[in-house]
C-alpha cells in the first residue's frame, strides 16, 4: 500500500489500464524539474487583509469558582480547551463548557494530567476537586418518588411501544407453559400416587413440585445431582420465607423441614424417571442395561425376520422406548435403523440377479470400488 | 455457443489487463470461441507491460501460502517439535555463553599470571595490533571442499607493496 | 441537485467515523484506571480470534518457520569467529575510554545555566565511550541496509520500481519505498517524489547476501580492492557501494540478463556492534571482505 | 502443486506400506517419566494417545468425526519423525527437571526457616510447572477438554502445571474482561478501591432453568432469575493450602437510592464466610455445599435483586476475599461499608464478579415472595 502510493505514480496505473495515453515516453523528454513562475498581473493596491476585524467572541469564562451553577449553565466558552473538562462538566463542540449536576464550580489541577487546567462541578459547597482517585464517586440521585399512589400504579404499569406491542405474544406463551406444567404435574400426582398410594394429599403435592423441578433441571442438561440439590434448595428458602413472612411459625418450619426431607429421601429410594422423563417405580442403572439388552435382542429378531415394515419397526421400537439414553437412541438409530446394513452382513460374492451393486470410493487406494450386496442388506427392501 | 457479455468479458479479462474501450459493452451478447483471441492488439506500450510484470511480482499477492489445516493431535505435535527446538537452541545458545565466558575468564587469569611472572613478554603480548585482520584467504566452510583442498606452496602477497603501488 | 435538497432542509447525514465531523468536540480525556491490569482489546473481541494466537502458532497467519535451512554463515560466527574475534580484541588490564562529550561553559555569562552545552572538542557530535572487550561484547554483524537511490527515477518513477524489484530479487525481501527527502533545485528534485528503494537484511537474508557478496560477486568485480581502510562512521559501522555494472555479477541478475536492459548501483551500509571502525573492519575480513590501504594512526 | 502431489504420492505409498495397517495396532512405547505420577498427565481416550505419540495412522486423526474426513486427511510431510526426536529432547529436559526437583525436596525437608521454605516450596512449584509444560499430552489435554466444569482425571487443577495453564488461559481473556467491565461500571471506586485479582469467580444461577450458565461480568439479568441465591466457583491460582484456606463471599449493591441525601448507599444482599474449598478442582460452592457444610456462616441471608422502577441500572458486585481468620458475625442490618467491613476483618479480595439489574414486570412478584412491600415509584425524568 505505502509503496507505490506516490502521486506521479497514478499515471503509471492509468496508463496500465489503458487510461491515458503514453506518458513516459512524453515525460521522458524533459530535462529538468517544472518549476512554477509566477508574474505580477496586477498592480500592488495596498493590502486587502488590512481594515477588517469581526465582533468579540464573548469567551472567557461564564461562571468562577464556587459560583452556584445548575445544569446546562454555561461555565466556560473558549477555543481549543484551554481549560478540560472535568467532574459533573460536559463539552460542547465548540469547547464549551457547561454543568451536568447543579452544584459548585472548581477550577483545579489533576495529577494524572499534570498540565491541563480542569472546571469541574463540586456536589456540595464543601468539597473539593478532584475526589481522591480511589475513593467512591460522588454520586447525586435526583430523581423524585410519586406520592400519589395512583399516579404512582399508573407509571408503574406503564409500558413502552415496544414492551406494550410485544405483551400479548409473551402473555399467550405464559399462559401455553403454565397450562403444559399444570397437565405434567397432575399426571406426576397421578403416577406418584400409584407408586407410593400411601402418600397424603399435601405430601403428593410438595413430591411432584419437586419432581417437576428436577426434572427441568435435568431436561436443560443439569446432573443428576446438581438438579436434585437445586430443587431441594428452592424448597427451603421457600419455607425460610414463609417463616420470616410469619406465615408459620418455628415449630412448624421444623417440621415441615423434617417432612420434607424425609420425603425427598423417600422419593430417592422409590421412585426414578425413565428416559422419557415419565415417573416409574425406582430402578437401578443394572436393571435398566437388562432392560437394554432385552431391547437389543429384540430389535435383532425383527432385523432377522422376513416383513417389509421392518425398518419402521425398529425405528419405533427405538423411539418408542423408554430405557434408552438420548445417546444410546442415536447409537441404537446409527447401527440398526440404517438404510443400509455395515459391509458384515450381506456382501454377495457375485453380481446377479439377487444381488444389488453399489459403488464407493476407497481413498486408501484411490478408485471407486464396485460391491454387490444381498438384498438382505437393505432394510427398506 | 452463446454467452452473456459479463461472463465473456471476464473470460478474456483473465488473460491479461484490457483497456477500458475494450471492455465488450453491455448491449449485446458475443460469441466467445475458444482460443481465440478476442481483442484486438495491446494499446499498453511495452514499458508499460514491464512496469506491470514488475509491480505484479514485487506484491505480496499470491505469495501467501494458505494456511495448514491439522488436526487437533498434529497441532499438538507440531507444537512439540517447535517447543523441542527452542529449548535446543536456548540450550546451544546457554552452551556458548559458558564457553566464551570460559575463555575470556581463562586469557585473564593467563595475563594477570604473565605480569607477575615476566613483564617485558606481557609487554609484548599485550599490545594491541591494529592492522590485524583475518586473512583473505579465510573462507566460511560450505557443504563441499573446493577442487583443491589446500594450497600448500602459499605464498601471501606483500600488503605494503600493493598499497605503495596504489 | 439531490445533495443541495437535503443540505437546504438541514438533513446533513455524516457517514464519517470521525467524532469531529460528526459534530463533536475533539477532547480526548483518557481517564486514569483503578487497577493493574493491561487490557488487550484485540483478545476481548470476536473479530479474528486466529490472529490472538500466539506468533509462533501455526493456526496463526502470521506464523513463519524460523528454520528452514542450514544457517552456515551464522554457524561460521558461532563457531570460529566469536572466540577468534574475542581473542583478537583482547587486551589486558584494559580500561573504559570517555568518549568526546559536550563541555560545561565557563559560567562568564549570566545566559550561561540555561544555554545548551558547548561542542565536545575536536568532534561536532558526542561520541560513545569505549567499553572494555569481554565475552559480553563481541562484535557481531547487526543488519545490512540496501540503499538503492537513482537519479534516473526523478524523470521517470518506473525507474523506482524496477530498482525494488532488483533488491527483492538480490535479497528475497521486501523493499520500501524511498522518497527524496527536500526539494533540490540543483539535481532537479522535488521533496516526495519516488526515487528508489531500501531493504534491512537481518538474520538469514543476511546471511545469504554476505555469502553471494563475498563468494559470487566480490571476486568477479574487476581491479575490485575492497572496502577502504578509512571509511566507517567512527562507531563501528561501515558503508560501500556497488556501481550498475557491479549489480550484474549477482547471480540473480546475471541468470536473467536480458530481462535487466538496466540495472541500479546500490549503497550498502553494513551495521555492526564493535565499537572502533578499526574492529569492525576486523569482523567483516572474517566474511572474506577484502580491506585495503592502512588503518588511521590514531584509530584506537 | 508439487506439493500436492508429493502428498498424494507419499500417501498412496503409505497405503501400500501398511496394509496391514501396524501402525495403527503398534503399542505405544513413549511414555514421559511422570506418567505414573498421575493419571492426568496421560491422555485417556487410547485412540488419541496413539494418534499423538506414534502419529496420525492410515485411519486418520480420531479427533476427525467423520470416516471421509479422517480418511482424507494427510498428516505434513516429515512430521513424524521430527516429533520422535523432539520428544526425547523434551522428555529428557523434563527427567533433569525432576531430579532436581528431587534435590528440592531433600532441601526442603531439611529446612525448618518458615520464610525459606515458603521459598523453596514456591521454587519448586515453579520445577514442577516446568517439568511438564512441555509435555505434549499434557497440552493435548489442556487444549481439548473442558477447563471450567473439568473432569479431574484429565485436567488435574491440583497439578501445578494445569494450574499455570489455566492462569494464561484465564489471564487471556476472562481476566481482562471482568476487569474492564469492573472499570467501565464504576464498581471498582465505588465499593472497593482497586482489585489485584489472583482467582477466577464463576457466577451462575442454579434455579432459573433458562440461564442455566456462567454469567458474563457485566451481564443485565431479569428479576426472576436472581430470585433465589447464586452459585460460586472459586478457582485459586496461587499455591495456597486449600484444606486450610477460609473464604469469604460478600453481594454488595452500592447503587440502593438514598432520599435523606440524594444520593446512593450501599447494601450487603448476601454474605457467606468460612468457606472452605477442598482442594483445587472441586471449588463450586452450590446450595448443596451450603446446605450440607455446616461450617459456612451465612453473615447476613439472600435478599435478591428487586429495583424500583425508573431508577438507574443497579450493579451487584460480588466480592470474593481470603480471611485470615474465622469470621462469626451475623448482620441485621443491610447498610453496610464494604470499606470498613474489610479492614475490620483483614481480608484480602482475591477475585469478583458483576452484574446488573434493573425494574421489570417479574419484581413484584419477587418482592412478594420475600415479604418486602411494595416499591416506591419515581418520576420517570430525573430533577
């Protein structure tokens, strides 16, 4: 960029492209430098610069030091910052100076700008600027509560254009999740009291609150862990601020505590989610891989058998199942729901009529590579 | 064969730099044919070609080379070899120092021993020769010895001679 | 016409991203931090996470192989020349010679305090002390600047850059731009314009010039003397220059002839650590620079 | 172009060379001497260990996903066997390392000097930190694995050296961020003058399901998700004794309106000391490790976020101390001087973290369920 950037050197681009006309070999003829002479056309008529002078500018400063000032006064008109603003100042673009807070004007000096003079705006009449560097600003609040509490219920309801058009949309989508949430945990209460029928009304009640927020917790990738803690956490200070409303009293925070966490315990014990985030009786991680073997065997013996829905079989046997991690499902989709078998079942030794051929390209060996497969290896075949 | 003039013209612009008339218009569609050339002779003098060339080569355009892309293990092993030469060469480099240092420590300890014993050849040895130089036949090694190994019948020229001459 | 409208109207829209054409105030007040931490805040951005790699990680465009061949001419220092060098300059007992130093006034006038120092004597210019020879300060070869400066470029520019182009061929690296400095009426000479190209070699590019300049180039000049017993700069660094016809011997150009109809003569000014011309000169006989004439009297 | 081709060519040849593909099954023989010092110093997953030490085999990398991928990879040219012999040498730099490392330790059971051998111990952390920088497994762990939520038998916080590369790390970024933000916000004057900070603070809210992450410093936060108490991670970079080591956790608000003297004052939201992190990995203080450690005392309980409308962004700046002692106060009152509460104390702010709130729809609600009345409503233009 910097290297050819010189002026002459626009022509030799121009004349690469074609732009003008040859000009070095024009330029090349000159001997020397084109020197600029100037000669007298007129004659002299006294100077014209003389005689003429514009009104004052009105500079200087507009307020001294420890004058009162309110914001938006004017402390100081000048050219250039002859003076820099500093605390409480802003600067116009003209460099004029003018207050951001009422309060006291300063002229002072700042040791981290050793030569620049500063007008600053001093809160109170007796402080001084600058405020030490690591002390904590001076800050003013300034702003005014409403008495009136109607007025007051009017500007807290108040919305911008922008809160007031997008209200409906977020209070539709509210009301959708709190009606998805009620519908899970009644069917938590439903599935809790079939599991443990022995559980009261108001103890069914805290089980599945707490189940449903494990439960999210786990569904946002929580451990299992982290998201039974957080739950169990949630519900004491809860209890905590019922005690501190006064809405039970000591005695009745202890219990309750001592309930509840007999109850979590319980609830550890007897019951578990299944994959699909469903209550069931508790199972152990043993019992579940059992439970995927079965699932394993099972999915094989319809791959052996002859029907011509297999795929979607295995497909809804996988879906549809309830012991099966979200990466176990995938592995399972990967290696039984494929199209297309793995070159272990199903290579054919000739191509025939009972074969299909298909091609692939090998990069080891770098050519495409013809196989044929029995129709076995298809499983939408 | 029939294609639109931006295509055509960008066909031809890759060839070399075209003057600005001879950019095809954009009203009507030409027949490309490969091959052929499609403009007419070169308005751009010679000189004016060369300076191009020599812009063109003295640019960093297309010298860059691309950029490799390895994998997570190779950047770890390539990050190992290039560890691996630093602490050789800081190893080299730690080497030399120690050994220079050796030697200035030891020419010291020579002289200081020199004074005491005999001053009239630490006279002698401590004069500062400002006309010496390394001969000119001293050669930096290469990787192959020259046809002939070593001049043994050497004589060097007389230096005062030749700057007499002169 | 459209312009005039919106002016008219008072709807200037300013695309400049400067603050002062955007109507406010050029005052910068950098206000001072309350901690210790320096913030880079090329690292904080998204933009072009590969360049806040480390230089010397490949990911990084700006990564270059430090090693890419065998450095002989620097293994040539390392190995022979360093030791011989420290020998050579090697003087016992040896003591810190003051350099000339601008001289206090004599105080005979009150103007005196506030006046600049008088000249150091015998010199125009201050000169550095002479430091005693250890292992600490062996003379080494800093830099080689190539300064191709040609008077053919004032009547036409692409002279300056076919010179470039003939340094980044001899060097294999990039030149810069040189532009003439002020306006001479006498060589016709205007300041800012083109006028050739310069290149500092350091490291393995100066090596590789060292080695064709001294084995390829130097012996092929003819009734060629070498670097002259007086020149330098006083303080270790030494300069030459190669004419038009020179240049040619470089294999570079040599191999290509016909495509350099023209070639440039060049300065070359050869940087050095040593401390007298005297031991700079003894450094570059080490390279196979041939030295003639007798050194100064007085040189050390 | 030639390039290209000789890569081709050398791979076809590897191809045939290896059919029977050796290298790949071939055991790793290169092993760094601190191997067996601990498990972190080796890269679990064997396909990689391989791939890393002996080279990338005709299969390709297995950091690769897919097959195409992997078997269109081409490893540059010569890398392999620069690597064996860069290999030794960092191996038997290391080996020197660890003796004199061995030497240290002779020293430092020998020395009874209190000063000296706070000396010799950071000398040697140093030596051990040097030992194994180099080492490509160790950086291969480093780079390719979580470093915040990091499992211990691969990123070992308790090893100096992943202590040291995850300072950089930091230091490269999170570092400068969380102090610019504490400058740009004003947090650093207004609660406590400067801040030297020597450990990471992750914050996180555990009970809001959606912001379920660490927080950035300077993050604006609905109401509703601060409503219940944070989470903390505390991750030490200096070598301190973690079983012995007492910290303090203080959320201050120093922007709580103050009528009586148009001004600001400063509120403690939250404080916790006596906390006690066990050793350099597990350093997440959660309400589990609330509930459960019976040591921690809570210096005044969790007031959340709850701005009054049309006041100014509050910030909550959390302030993370070292306490030299044990620290049994219990506060009432939420006035509070940060300043002075430090100085009381002699505690040493080690880290921070930031963020910031400010009226929305949700407050009432929070407001409701912590008890607190109703907040006062100001004009919206300030006077």
């Amino acid at each position: 960029m910097a290297f050819w950037s010189a002026n002459r050197n626009v022509s030799v681009i121009k004349s690469a492209l074609g732009l003008a006309s040859n000009v070095f070999s024009k330029n090349s003829t000159l001997s020397g430098p084109i020197l600029q002479v100037r000669t007298a056309t007129k004659r002299a008529a006294g100077s014209r610069t003389n005689m003429k002078d514009s009104a004052g500018r009105h500079l200087g400063p507009k307020k001294n030091e420890g004058q009162q000032v309110e914001p938006g006064q004017i402390i100081m008109r000048q050219r250039g910052t002859k003076f820099f603003p500093g605390e409480n100042v802003g600067i116009g673009k003209d460099h004029t100076i003018f207050a951001l807070e009422p309060g006291f004007v300063r002229f002072y000096y700042d040791p981290f700008h050793p030569r620049r003079r500063f007008v600053g705006v001093a809160l109170d009449q007796e402080s001084r600027l600058p405020t030490p560097h690591f002390a904590p600003r001076a800050r003013r609040f300034g702003y005014v509560p409403i008495e009136d509490p109607k007025k007051a219920s009017i500007e807290e309801t108040h919305l911008n254009r922008k809160q007031y058009l997008a209200k409906p949309k977020l209070d539709e989508d509210l009301k959708f999740r709190e009606q998805k949430r009620a519908k899970t945990l009644s069917q938590y209460q439903k599935d809790l009291s079939q599991i443990i029928p022995e559980l009261e009304a108001e103890q069914l009640n805290i089980a599945s609150e707490h189940l449903l927020l494990v439960r999210n917790h786990l569904k946002n990738g929580s451990n299992d862990t982290e998201a039974r803690s957080t739950a169990i956490a949630v519900h004491i200070q809860n209890l905590k601020l019922s005690l501190r409303k006064r809405e039970i009293n000591d005695s009745e925070f202890k219990n309750s505590l001592d309930s509840y966490q007999n109850l979590i315990s319980r609830l550890e014990k007897e019951v578990s989610f299944d994959s699909k985030y469903n209550l069931i009786k508790f199972r152990s991680e043993e019992e579940r891989i059992t439970l995927v073997n079965e699932l394993r065997s099972t999915i094989e013996e319809v791959l052996k058998s002859n029907s011509k829905d297999k795929l979607q079989k295995v497909k809804d046997l996988i879906f549809n199942s309830t012991v099966l991690t979200l990466s176990e499902a995938v592995k399972f989709k990967r290696t039984f729901a494929k199209s297309v078998l793995p070159e272990s079942i199903g290579v054919s030794e000739s191509v025939g009529k009972n074969s299909i051929v298909t091609k692939r390209w090998n990069y080891t060996k770098q050519r495409v590579e013809v196989i044929a497969r029995t129709k076995e290896a298809f499983l939408s075949k | 064969m029939l294609r639109s003039s931006a295509k055509s013209s960008i066909q031809t612009l890759s060839r070399g730099f075209l003057s600005a008339e001879q950019i095809p218009s954009k009203s009507g569609p030409i027949q490309f044919v490969r091959g052929k050339r499609t403009k007419k002779v070169s308005s751009i003098s010679p000189q004016t070609q060369k300076i191009i060339t020599q812009l063109s080569v003295l640019s960093a355009r297309k010298k860059v080379p691309r950029v490799l892309k390895l994998s997570n293990e190779d950047l770890v092993r390539h990050d190992a070899v290039q560890r691996a030469w630093g602490v050789y060469q800081k190893d080299k480099r730690i080497k030399n120092k120690s050994d220079l240092a050796k030697q200035y420590e030891a020419m010291n300890n020579a002289m200081t021993d020199l004074k005491s014993t005999n001053r009239e050849l630490y006279d002698l040895a401590n004069v500062r020769e400002v006309n010496k130089k390394f001969p000119l036949e001293f050669r930096i090694p290469t990787h192959f010895p020259p046809n002939k190994v070593w001049y043994y019948d050497y004589v060097p020229k007389d230096e005062t001679k030749t700057t007499k001459e002169n | 016409m459209f312009s005039q409208k919106l002016v008219s109207q008072g709807n200037i829209r300013l695309f400049s991203t400067s603050s002062a054409a955007a109507g406010r105030v050029g005052c910068s007040l950098v206000k001072p931090v309350h901690h210790l931490i320096k913030i880079d805040k090329n690292k904080l951005s998204p933009r072009f996470p590969e360049l806040n790699l480390e230089k010397n990680d490949i990911r990084n465009p700006g990564f270059r192989p430090v090693a890419t061949h065998q450095d002989r001419v620097a293994e040539h220092y390392t190995n022979t020349l360093q030791s011989d060098l420290l020998l050579m300059n090697f003087q016992h007992n040896q003591r810190r010679k003051e350099g000339l130093k601008r001289r206090q006034w004599d105080g005979s006038s009150p103007n005196h305090p506030s006046r600049t120092l008088r000249k150091p004597k015998g010199s125009e210019v201050e000169t550095p002390d002479i430091k005693i020879y250890t292992d600490k300060n062996i003379p080494i070869i800093e830099s080689i600047t190539l300064n191709c400066y040609t008077k053919l470029a004032k009547d036409n520019a692409n002279h300056a850059i076919s010179a470039a182009l003939q340094l980044q061929q001899i060097t294999n690296c990039k030149p810069k731009p040189l532009h003439s400095r002020k306006d001479v009426i006498a060589w016709g000479v205007r300041r800012g314009w083109l006028m050739g190209a310069k290149v500092e070699l350091k490291g393995r590019p100066l090596s590789q010039f060292l080695s064709t300049l001294t084995e390829i180039v130097f012996p092929r000049i003819r009734e060629f003397k070498g670097l002259s017993s007086r020149a330098g700069d006083k303080t270790g660094n030494l300069s030459m220059g190669l004419t038009h016809e020179e240049i040619s011997f470089f294999p570079e150009i040599e191999s290509n002839q016909d495509q350099w109809s023209k070639t440039y003569g060049m300065h070359i000014n050869i940087k050095t650590t040593a401390q007298t011309d005297t031991e700079a000169r003894r450094l570059l006989s080490a390279y196979g620079f041939p030295i003639h004439g007798t050194e100064r009297k007085n040189a050390f | 172009m030639l390039r290209s081709q000789l890569l081709k060519f050398s791979k076809r040849f590897m191809a045939t060379a290896t059919q029977d593909s050796k290298k790949e099954l071939e055991e790793i023989t290169k092993s760094w001497a601190s191997n067996s010092k601990s498990d972190s110093f080796k890269i679990k997953y064997q396909q990689s260990r391989r791939a890393v030490l002996n080279g990338v085999g005709p299969y390709g990398p297995p950091s690769l996903r897919s097959r195409r991928a992997k078997l269109q990879y081409m490893s540059p040219l010569g890398l392999d066997e620069a690597f064996d012999s860069a290999y030794e040498i960092l191996k038997t730099k290391s080996n020197e390392t660890y003796k004199e490392i061995e030497e240290l330790d002779t020293k430092i059971s020998q020395t009874k000097n209190v000063n000296e051998l706070e000396e010799l111990n950071n000398l040697k952390n140093s030596k051990l930190v040097q030992a194994e920088i180099d080492n490509p497994e160790v950086r291969f762990n480093f780079t390719y694995h979580d470093k915040i939520n990091n499992d211990s038998s691969i990123i070992d916080y308790n090893e100096p050296v992943y202590r040291e590369l995850k300072k950089k790390h930091w230091e490269d970024y999170s570092q400068m961020l969380l102090m610019q933000r504490l400058e740009q916000l004003g947090a650093i004057p207004d609660t406590l003058p400067t801040l030297n900070p020597r450990a990471e603070i992750l914050v996180k809210f555990l009970n809001h399901t959606t912001i379920n992450r660490w927080i950035e410093p300077g993050k604006l936060l609905p109401t509703n998700a601060t409503s219940y108490p944070p989470s903390f991670k505390i991750q030490e970079y200096e070598n301190v004794d973690p079983k012995k080591q007492l910290y303090t956790v203080l959320v201050v608000n120093p922007d709580v309106p103050d009528l009586e003297n148009d001004s600001f004052k400063t509120y403690l939201h939250w404080g916790l000391s006596n906390i006690k992190l066990s050793n350099f990995n597990e350093n997440f203080i959660g309400p589990k490790q609330i509930l459960e450690n019976k040591e921690i005392n809570e210096i005044i309980d969790y007031l959340p976020p709850v701005p009054e409308k049309n006041i100014p962004t509050q910030r909550f700046i959390t302030w993370v101390f070292r306490q030299p002692e044990s620290i049994s106060i219990n506060l009432k009152n939420r006035d509070f001087d940060i300043r002075s509460f430090v100085e009381d104390h002699g505690l040493d702010a080690i880290g921070g973290h930031i963020w910031r709130s400010e009226w929305d729809s949700s407050v009432a609600k929070v407001r409701e369920l912590y008890g607190l009345p109703k907040g006062t409503v100001y004009h919206r233009v300030r006077k």
